[in-house]
C-alpha cells in the first residue's frame, strides 16, 4: 500500500490549480442515466471515487468517452441498460446510492446494493428510501439490496412533497434527479444548500429540467417527459480549496488557489481570519482564485460543523491539525457524524494535545508537533495528517493514503509544488 513521507517545517508558495468537486462529479456521472443522449462533463476530477463511479456505469452499460487532460468525458447511457448497482462496487464507495433515483425515473425499476458501514459513521440511506416510496415507488430490502419498481405497470413516478427528518446532501440530490422526470411538481422541503447541489441542479436544467430553489432549504421540481444531452462544467472543489487554505495557513506563505470559490467557504474563511490568516479572493484573466497568506502561530479557533452555508464537516479534521500548533485551546464540536474523530489518536502520535468526550474535541495548540508514521482511517483525517506532517519536526510517515486518494487529485505533486517536501512510497 501506498505511503506519504513527508519532511515537515517548509513555508508554501506558489500556485495551486484547485480541480473539480468530488461531490459533484460523483451525482452529475450519475444523472447521465436520466437520458438516452450523450452527456459531456467537463473539469471531473481524476479521483478513485470517480474511477469506481465510473465502473459502476460501466457495468450497467453506459458507454463512456474521455477527452484529454482537462479531465473531459462523454457519457452515453443508451438503451439497454440494466439497472443494477453490486455489492462488489457500492461497498467500496456510499456515493453509489446516487444512481437509485435516476433509474428508476428512466427505468421504472432498480436493484441497488446497500451501502453498509463506513468509518465517520452508520450513515443510513432510510431518507432516501422514504423519498422514493413517496414518489409511488415500492422498495423492499432483500439479501442486502434496496429492490425498488413502480407498481401496476406504471411508468413514471409521481412528484410529491418531502420533507426529510434531517438535511441530507445525497438524499436531495437523489430526489432532484428523480422528480425531474416524474409525473407533475415535486417540493422538497429541508433540502440540502450545498454548492454540489445547485450546480446538479445546474446540470440538470441544462438537459431540460425544469427547477427551482436549489441553493435553498426549498426546491420546486416539474417533471418533464423527456430530459437530453447537455455539456457541464463541473463546479471547483471547495474541499480541496478549504484543505489547502489550513495547509498554508499551518505552515505559514503565501499561495494562490487557482479556480477556487470563495463564496462557497465563506464559514471556514471566516473563521482563518479570526485566526490570523490574510485571505484575498477575486476573479481576474485567469477566473476565481483565493489567496491566503500568513506566518508564525495563529490564534486556536472554536467551531461546530453543521450543514452548508455553516462549517463542512468535511473541513473540521483538516481545521483540527491546524488548531493543534495554533496559540491557545480550541473546542470542535462534531455535529453531522458521530464518528469522526479517527484522526485523533494518530495525531497524538504526532505529539497534539487533544481532548474527545462524545462530539466535542478540545485542543490545546502546542509549539511543535514532532514527526511519526501514522496511519489514515478516512479521506478528511487523511488530508488532515499530511497537514500535521507539512509542520512537524522531522519526517512524518501518512499509511493508507488510499483515503486521500478517493477525493484528492495528486496531492502530493500540488504540494510539491508549491515548496512541500513530501514524496509518494510506493
Ligand atoms: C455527503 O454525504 C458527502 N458525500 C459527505 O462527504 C459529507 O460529509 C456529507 O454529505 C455531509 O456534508 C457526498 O456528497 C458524496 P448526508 P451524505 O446524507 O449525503 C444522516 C467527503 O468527505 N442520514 O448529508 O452521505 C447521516 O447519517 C464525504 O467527501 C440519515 O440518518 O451525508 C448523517 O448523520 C464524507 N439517513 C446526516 O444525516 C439518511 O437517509 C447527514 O448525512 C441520510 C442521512
């Protein structure tokens, strides 16, 4: 397995061309299904998540063409195809609960695997499945497969109001892309706001949709017969934009995003300033970017995760490496998954002083954390360690970078870049 080493206490500098979103790649491959016409994605991240969403496609029967490095492709999902997602392909990725609305919107019927356990949490699909029921779909679980049709031989599913028990990103996008070809109005109510939403719902009114609302906790849909092929941008990653902005803010320089939003992180910036970090966005000849700029220790900030526009869970790990060599204790509160807290003890190791207790972590910032091998448990804790091992003293060894791999496009040679020493084990 593939290891970062990893020599720390280099400042940043440079420039870093920020990719498209993970979290929106994965549902945009997925809403290809929705018509028979080739769709063109453009600026899709190179990412083993998007390869496994790739071959579960594959295997259904959609034919895919890639065009050149900027991370271009068409997809083509003519009939037939079948509608199913394996075992062997969704266990390896939850995301893949993604192709269970726009299947059964085009197909009528679905055979999709359960997701089953992940890392930061049990993570239920049960919202999704009552979305779907509500939407005049039948669904029984049987040997570890959502088996779903529409009954007495109809073929469309029906809008309807849903109203989900709590915000859920990939349910929202799961019920866009069905109510786009059902049968009149759809609302959802408590929708997801993220920016990996509104631009599917982007994507989506470009092959003909017909939608409003998305970017707010309340989304009209009008079904529509038919949907056609259309060519999409893939919006930037604020993640990896996010991932970045604490690496400089930790190790101190001054570093240009390339590509990167930042309307779409305003929560995380926010709080970098509060810390001391000088944060610059814009757009000029060569689109957005983001500049961030500091040195020395900045000041230990306190923040709770919640949903979008407030701060991403999926940034609370990589804020926490940074906390844990900032001035001053820090109190992280956890509120959307009730384990994640992994990279914790491996940054322990490191020599960090942390505290959990349930959802709360408090950390006491120290001068220096000192190099060690470590291992990654998740994708974010994966980000998070080489963020530590960008600062420590000596050299940091990151194992099972397979993590980081899923939802960074080569990292390391970013980071290298801009002044990192850092280098892939094979
Ligand atoms: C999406 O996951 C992201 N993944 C996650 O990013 C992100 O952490 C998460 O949203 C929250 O922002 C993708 O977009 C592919 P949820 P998702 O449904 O949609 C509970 C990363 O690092 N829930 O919004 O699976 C759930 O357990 C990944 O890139 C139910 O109980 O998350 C959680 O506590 C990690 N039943 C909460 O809701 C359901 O049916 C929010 O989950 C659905 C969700």
């Amino acid at each position: 397995m593939d290891k970062l080493r990893i020599t720390g206490g280099r400042a940043l500098h440079g420039e870093v061309m920020i990719s498209g979103a993970k979290n929106a790649a994965l549902p945009e491959l997925c809403a290809t299904l929705l018509t028979a016409d080739p769709v063109t994605l453009t600026n899709v991240p190179r990412l083993r998540d998007v390869a496994t969403m790739r071959h579960l496609l594959d295997n259904m029967g959609v034919k895919t063409v890639t065009h050149g490095e900027r991370g271009g492709m068409t997809l083509h999902a003519a009939d037939p195809i079948n509608p199913e997602a394996p075992y062997e392909l969704v266990k390896t990725m939850r995301a893949s609960v993604l192709v269970l609305g726009p299947l059964l919107a085009r197909f009528g019927r679905a055979r999709v695997s359960l997701p089953g356990g992940c890392a930061i949490g049990s993570r239920p699909v049960d919202q999704h499945i009552k979305g779907m029921q509500a939407m005049g779909a039948e669904i029984v679980v049987e040997h570890g497969y959502m088996v779903a049709q529409l009954p007495g031989g109809k073929k469309r599913l029906r809008g309807a109001r849903i109203a989900t028990d709590m915000v859920t990103v990939t349910g929202t996008e799961n019920f866009l892309m069905a109510a786009a070809l059902a049968e009149g109005e759809t609302l959802l109510e408590n929708a997801a706001q993220e920016p990996e939403i509104a631009d599917l719902a982007e994507m989506l009114i470009a092959m003909g949709a017909k939608i409003e609302g998305h970017g707010t906790s309340r989304i009209h849909i009008q079904g529509v017969e038919r949907l056609h092929g259309c060519t999409h941008q893939v919006v930037a990653d604020r993640i990896e934009a996010g991932t970045f902005l604490c690496a400089v803010a930790a190790t101190g320089g001054d570093v240009v995003l390339r590509h990167g939003r930042a309307d779409h992180l305003e929560a995380v910036i926010d709080k970098l300033v509060e810390a001391g970090a000088k944060i610059e966005a814009g757009k000029d000849t060569g689109g957005d970017f983001i500049r961030v700029r500091a040195s020395g220790r900045l000041k230990a900030q306190s923040f709770r995760t919640t949903e979008y526009p407030g701060f991403p869970t999926d940034m609370q790990a990589q804020f926490m490496a940074l906390n844990c060599i900032s001035h001053g204790m820090a109190k992280v509160t956890e509120t959307i998954f009730e384990n994640r807290f992994m990279h914790v003890n491996e940054m322990i190791r490191l020599g960090a002083r942390i505290q959990t207790d349930g959802k709360v972590a408090v950390v006491e910032g120290i001068e220096k954390l000192s190099g060690a091998t470590v291992m990654a448990t998740d994708l974010r804790a994966s980000a998070s360690l080489v963020i530590a091992g960008l600062v420590a003293e000596g050299d940091t060894i990151v194992d099972r970078i397979y993590h980081l791999d899923r939802g960074y496009d080569q990292m390391e040679k970013k980071l290298r870049g801009i002044g990192a020493d850092i280098e892939r084990i094979k």
